[in-house]
C-alpha cells in the first residue's frame, strides 16, 4: 500500500515523483527475412608466390602484434577496475522493514570515491588529537535572531551556516585532517586473551593534524532557523530542506550542517582520511535526524514510513563516511543518574533507535557529562553496563581536547570541546590553538550580546568592545545556487 500523501509531509521529498525510471530499448526486429548470404571465396593462391620463411615471419609478426594488443586492452580493464569506486552495500533498510507497508524510498546505492592518500607517504603522527563538538547551524538568520524568546538560546547553541563553513575553512587551512573516532582506536589481544581497547599509534600524511568531528543535538525545527529536515535527492544524496517566506520548498546541501560537511569535503577531499566525515551522536526522545521515529508518534502508519525513510538516509550517510553514536534516550546526565535509571533509559535506545543507526561502539556522554564527571564513575555499575553493551569508545566534554585509556584497556575516553555559538562568545582562549573565534563570529547577524574578546568592526576595521550590531536582517543561505562554489551563506 502506498502512503497517502498527508501521512507525511511529502515536502521532504520532492524529489520521488521526479524520479526518472531507466528505459529499455528493444532491438528492432527486421520483418523481412535476411536475404541469403552469398558466401566468399578465400584464394590463397598469393601464399604460394612466397616462399615459406616469409610466411613463418609474417606469422610470427601477426601472432606478437596480437599479444601485444591483448596486453594492452586487459591492462586498460583492469585500471578501470582500480579505479571503480568501491561500494559497500548497506541497502537491508527496508527489508527489516514491517513488511504490510510498502514504501516508496529513493535509491540511496550510488558509489562515495573518497580521496586516497597513497600509504607509503603516511608518517607516524606523535601530536594530540583535536575533538570538536558542533550543534546543529542556523540555516535562516532572520528566523532565529528574531529577537522572540527563543533567540537568545539559539545564538549560544549554534553556529550560523556561514560561520561553520569559515570554521572548515580555517580547519582545512590549518592542516587539519578529520579521522573517525574508530580510526584512533585499536583492539589487541592480551596475554590471557582478553580484549583490549587503546588509542592508537597513527598514521597520517605528513604534516597534517587530526581531527574528530562530533555532531549532537541536530534540531530540525525551521521556526529556530534550522532546516526542516534530510531528504535523498534523485542523485542518491542527502541533501537539507525548507520552506521559504513564499511557502516555496528549498532543497539544498546548505541548510544543515551535516550536508554542509559533505559539500565541503566534496570540494577538498582531502580533509577527510579514508573518506572519514562526523560522528552524529543520536538521542531517541525527539525521532532520529529529524524523522518522527520516537515511539510516542501514535500515528504507527506514519512511524514506520518515518523509520524507513531515516533507516535509508542513515545507510547513506554511513556509506558516505558518516558515523554514529549513542547520545542516551533522553539526553540523560548519566553521572548524576541512578542505575536503574540509566539502564532504563539506554535500554530504550538499544530497542529503538539501534535498529535504525545500526549497531555502534561510541557512546558520545551528554554535555553535562564532562570529563572531571564521567572519571569517578568509570568503574562503577553504569560504566560496567555500557561496556556490557559493546561502547567501546566513550566521549565526555572538557576544556581541552584529550584521548585516554581508561581502566586497563577496557575502553578509551576521548574529551570534546563544544564549539558553539557561546564558545563563539566567550572560549576564544580555550579554541585559540585550533581556530579563533573572533574571525568566526559574525556580528553583522547577531544580537550584541557581548563575546569575551574585542570586536573589529568589518566596515571601519578599527577596534571597538563589544561592537556586534543589532540587525537581525540575516540572508538566507538556502536560496543561493550551489554553482558558486564558495561560502555557504552570503
Ligand atoms: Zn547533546
């Protein structure tokens, strides 16, 4: 059965209709019977004017270009095998599916070619690992520095689209190179054969610095000035949606900041090692990535169209080198929760959300889980669960970026440093080594709230505290081309 159309809004998916199905062409059959072929005569009688060692050469010479010409086109085919891009298919999604629905969902199979660094010019990388945690990005300024109740905390959670595309480019320029949390760690076998977990020995091309890149919390509600939500565009990729003031759908790779990602590094593919992109922390109380796939949706036609359709961008973000982590059920402080809350609360995760992101070993704590918290309890009951889980690779927040072994080997504990709208303001000092912010913030949309550091006006340049102006007339970035290949917002 297809869904209606009002059991979704089908805004977010245009596309469907548009689809254009492959057409095959019959050969034409000719109606007339073939005419009778008449058949050749050979005449050989040449061969006996020369004698046979010019036979044998002219052989001999017929049988090497024929060698040679072999070699040649089999050495091209298998270059063109080299060079396919390798694709990895995780296309079960709507087979897990319940099965009396039947869903109309895109073709998410196309290949990812990522950039490969050649391996014998990767050195051993001895530095710190840089980990950064992003929100999600302010698509439509003037939606949310309106100036309503809600303003003020949207500007300390995000980064406008603009900003987090100066942050990649201060990032790329630096020489920043972004790694998978999977990529920093490593399982070896003990002595008693136990399982250990340690952060590992990179490495990396030469002179390039390493990067995580976490992403929680992804809001999806357009009065905030965030985007609607993902959609698969006809080409297979994931790609933001909104409406604008004319009530008309946008669809773009601009509007949210996991596609923002994916267009940057679609224009330097070498920021990313082995085509690594973010590691998207997934909560379950509000859906996944904007998809009402919660169980408090009663509507249970629309849930498992939901489900399906974020099963399927979910499989196409991790085919694109997207990976995912638990960020509990309902961003639960688990340091200063009871166990059995805990367990209650993760449990609902693993039933729920699980079967869309797939099995995973990070586990991304809340941001009021910091480090200094998380340390006391890694022994504890809760910590020996979520090891019992299969987490392997633990995330909590700090004040500087850090990567540690935690117990003897039986997982690693990486520190984040949040990088939003308020570190925007006020952690100029603690990001100063990666980025500064004060080249990031943009005064002409935001509320002067203040920052932590002075301001240089951009139309004087001269200095001045506190200077950010109060327009909150922002540009839309949803509404630009995508030929430009330039900033995202303008
Ligand atoms: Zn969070």
């Amino acid at each position: 059965m297809k869904l209606p159309l009002k059991n979704r809004s089908d805004k977010r998916n245009p596309s469907l209709e548009e689809r254009p199905v492959p057409k095959r062409r019959r050969p034409k059959r000719s109606k007339r019977p073939a005419a009778p072929r008449k058949k050749r005569e050979f005449h050989f009688s040449f061969l006996s004017k020369i004698s046979p060692r010019l036979a044998l050469l002219i052989l001999f010479a017929v049988i090497v270009v024929s060698a040679g010409i072999f070699i040649l086109v089999s050495t091209l085919m298998e270059k063109e095998k080299e060079e396919a891009p390798e694709y990895d298919p995780q296309s079960d999604f709507y087979s897990e599916g319940n099965k009396e629905y039947e869903f109309d969902i895109p073709d998410v199979s196309s290949g990812y070619s990522y950039y490969k660094f050649d391996s014998s010019t990767l050195v051993e990388y001895t530095g710190d690992v840089d980990i950064l945690s992003f929100n999600q990005i302010v698509a439509y300024t003037s939606r949310a520095f309106d100036g309503d109740e809600n303003a003020k905390e949207i500007d300390s959670r995000s980064l406008t689209a603009k900003e987090f595309w100066d942050v990649l480019e201060a990032l790329y320029e630096k020489g920043y190179i972004i790694l998978s949390p999977n990529d920093i760690v490593e399982e070896t076998v003990a002595f008693d054969g136990s399982t250990q977990i340690k952060v590992k020995s990179l490495l990396l091309p030469k002179n390039r610095i390493p990067i995580v890149l976490i992403f929680q919390d992804l809001d999806y509600s357009p009065d905030s000035g965030y985007a609607d939500g993902l959609i698969i565009n006809k080409n297979g990729d994931i790609w933001s949606q909104s409406t604008d003031e004319n009530g008309n759908d946008v669809l773009s790779p601009e509007l949210d900041v996991i596609t923002l990602l994916d267009k940057f590094v679609s224009y330097h593919p070498d920021f990313s090692f082995n085509g690594a992109k973010g590691c998207i922390a997934i909560t379950g109380q509000d859906g996944v990535l904007g998809f009402n796939t919660q169980s408090s949706n009663k509507d249970e036609e629309n849930r498992q169209y939901e489900i399906a359709y974020a099963k399927a961008v979910v499989s196409r973000l991790k085919n694109t080198g997207w990976s995912f982590a638990c960020h509990t059920y309902s961003h639960i402080d688990i340091a200063g929760s009871e166990y059995t809350t805990v367990v209650s609360d993760i449990t609902k995760w693993v039933n729920e959300v699980g079967p869309i992101v797939g099995s995973t070993k990070v586990f991304v704590y809340p941001e009021s889980d910091t480090r200094e918290a998380v340390l006391p309890v890694k022994e504890g009951d809760t910590y020996n669960y979520l090891l019992d889980l299969g987490f392997e690779i633990f995330a909590a927040s700090g004040n500087a970026s850090a990567l540690e072994n935690l117990g003897s080997g039986s997982a690693v504990l990486c520190t984040y440093m949040i990088f939003d709208g308020y570190a925007l303001r006020y952690s100029r000092d603690q990001l100063l080594d990666i980025v500064d912010v004060a080249s990031i913030y943009d005064s002409t949309v935001r509320t002067n709230y203040g920052t932590g550091y002075t301001v240089s006006t951009p139309d004087t340049g001269s200095d001045s505290v506190d200077s950010g102006t109060d327009t909150t007339q922002g540009s839309d970035p949803g509404t630009d081309s995508t030929e430009d290949g330039g900033g995202s917002a303008e």
